[in-house]
C-alpha cells in the first residue's frame, strides 16, 4: 500500500505529493488531468517571486518537480469511491482499487458556468471567472459581473477600483449579497446594478464586445457594449463522490483542521476541495504541504 496517496494533481495535490515523497515514504498521485485548473489559465502574475508565467507553463513545472521524486503518478484516472477499512481504499473509474495507510484530497474545484453562446468560445478572450487573477488585465475597460451574490457583489467592488465601468447582472429581482457589501458598491460612482436580468448571450469577434441580457420583467433583450466578462455565480467543489465519507460544508467543501486534517483520522484535504476561505494556487500549494506534514505526523504516530 501507499504511506501516503494524494488524489488529485493541481497545485495543492503536487505540492502534497513532493513533501511526502521528500519524507522517503510511498507516495502516489492519482489524477484525472494532472495540472489542474491551471491549465485553463493563460496569465498568472500573483504566484509569488515569478513574475509572469502561463497556465500550461506552470502545469508543466508542477509535474516536472514531481517527477523528479520517487511519486508513483497515475494520470487520467478519475476516483470515484473511497471507504476506510484497515486501510482506505481508493476505487477508479475502472474498478481498480488503491490502497494507502493516508490519503490527501485535493480533488480542486470548478466555476459554476452560465451555459450561454459565447461562455466557451470566449473563455480567456474577455471572458473570466477570477478577478484577483485577471482583473488587472481590464484595467480601463468597462466590464460585467453576472452574479449579485457575495462573490459577484466583492467581484464588483474589487474591479470598479481597476475598469472603467462595472455592470452588474442578477438574475433574481435583488441581489443576494449581505448588505455591507450591497452599501459599499452602491457608494461607488462607475458601478450600474441591473436586476431580473437574465443573460442570454456573450458577444465578440475575437474578443468579447459586449452582452445581451432579457428584462424578466418585460421581456425586452438588451445588449450592452463592453470588453469582459466576470462570471460570478458559484464555485463548486470535486467531491460529489465523496458521498458522506467525510464531513463537507453545506457548499461541500471538506472541513479540515489546521493541519489539514478531516472528521475521519488519517484522511486530510487541501486546496480548493477543502474549506479555506480563498482559493488561489499559492493558497492550495500551502495547504497541500499542510495536509502532507499533517499525514506524515499521524504515520509516525500510529
Ligand atoms: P485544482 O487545480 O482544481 O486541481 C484538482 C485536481 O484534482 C486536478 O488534477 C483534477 O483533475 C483532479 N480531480 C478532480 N476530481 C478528481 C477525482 N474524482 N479523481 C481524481 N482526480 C480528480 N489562482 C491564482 O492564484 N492565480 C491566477 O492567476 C489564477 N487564475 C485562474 C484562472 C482560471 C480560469 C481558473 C479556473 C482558476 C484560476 N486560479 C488562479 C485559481 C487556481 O487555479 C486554483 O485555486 C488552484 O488551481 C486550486 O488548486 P487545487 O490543487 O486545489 O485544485
């Protein structure tokens, strides 16, 4: 059996997989797409002392460091059950069953998308869905925000400071977000709020030109001229197969402690499957060595 098996490849998963293996102990990682959501990312200019570097890029990196440790890497391979007996055992998507005295889920997360014309072809050209990561790319430019929860409404305030114009789409009659956030965005001059807006398209050439939206209440379509848009309506943890194996949030994201730690002894989680309050690569790479001196602790003590 493995001492340690990470399910999961991201930046949380690597970063686990490398302080287990730098422990001399065996370790596994079991990946559907090794890398992760960076490899749906272009720019990234917030991982700390590297400047500028692209999703594919340090995709590649994380693998490369991986395997210049002894980490078995099986890659393209989805779990899809896990149950603890004396040992966990992971089961594949092809009912092959791994074992492992610990495992660390690190399974990410995934933006909830719109499912409009315009969503996909455009992902990366205007359109985004973090805007810690990509707000500084629309400096000066007008910009929409679909989603008037906590996320859309901070999303919002956030990029008024750096675009030209914010637009605000929310799909029920109010917006959701608490109401210090509602005060604060209402305060700021190059914010418009439009509710009972159901989008309908995301336009462009190359890039994005703009979104078209249907008044709920009249039904009349409109289209507003402008160059991104930041969809804003959830991000959905990969546990679904967890089942209630381990104990999740309402949200469900896995609740751990500050090592890491899950409800059930020697399972831990990092990264954006797990309950931290943000999600970014440097946040689940810290984690995932969190969760990983966290299981080593619990090897040597049991
Ligand atoms: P993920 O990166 O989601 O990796 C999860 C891993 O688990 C993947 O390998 C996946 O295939 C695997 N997996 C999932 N389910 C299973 C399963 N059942 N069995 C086996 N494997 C499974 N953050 C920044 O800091 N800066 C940025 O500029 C930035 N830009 C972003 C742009 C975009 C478009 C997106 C989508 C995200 C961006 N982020 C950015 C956020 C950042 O990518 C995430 O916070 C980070 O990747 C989370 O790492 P993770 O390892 O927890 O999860």
């Amino acid at each position: 059996p493995f001492d340690v098996l990470v399910v999961g490849g991201g930046p949380a998963g690597s970063s686990a997989a490398i302080y287990a293996a730098r422990k001399g102990i065996r370790t596994g990682v079991v990946a559907e797409r090794f890398g992760g959501q960076v490899l749906d990312t272009l720019s990234i200019e917030n991982f700390i002392s590297v400047p500028h570097t692209e999703g594919p890029k340090l995709a590649a990196s994380l693998e490369e460091h991986v395997k210049t440790y002894n980490v078995d890497i099986m890659n393209l391979q989805k779990a899809k059950r896990l149950v603890k007996k004396d040992l966990f055992e992971v089961t594949l998507e092809n009912d092959a069953v791994l074992k492992a005295k610990t495992v660390i889920l690190s399974t990410g997360a995934r933006w909830r998308n719109v499912n409009v014309p315009g969503e996909e072809e455009f992902k990366n050209k205007g359109v985004a869905y973090c805007p810690h990561c990509d707000g500084p790319l629309f400096e000066g430019k007008d910009v929409a925000v679909i989603g008037g929860g906590n996320s859309g409404i901070e999303a919002a305030i956030d990029l008024a400071g750096i675009v030209n114009h914010v637009t605000v789409l929310e799909f029920a009659p109010e917006l959701k977000a608490d109401s210090v956030l509602q005060d604060r965005l209402h305060s700021l001059p190059n914010v418009t709020v439009i509710t009972n807006a159901q989008t309908t398209e995301i336009t462009g050439d190359t890039n994005v030109n703009g979104i078209s939206y249907k008044d709920r209440a009249t039904d009349q379509e409109h289209h507003v001229a402008l160059q991104g848009v930041f969809v804003q309506i959830g991000l959905v943890p990969n546990t679904e197969w967890l089942d209630d194996s381990v104990e999740r949030t309402r949200m469900g994201e896995i609740v751990v402690d500050k090592r890491g730690s899950t409800s059930v002894s020697g399972l831990f989680a990092a990264g954006d499957c797990a309950d931290s309050a943000y999600n970014q690569i440097i946040i689940s790479m810290g984690s995932g060595a969190t969760a990983s001196l966290g299981a080593f602790d619990y090897l040597i003590r049991n």
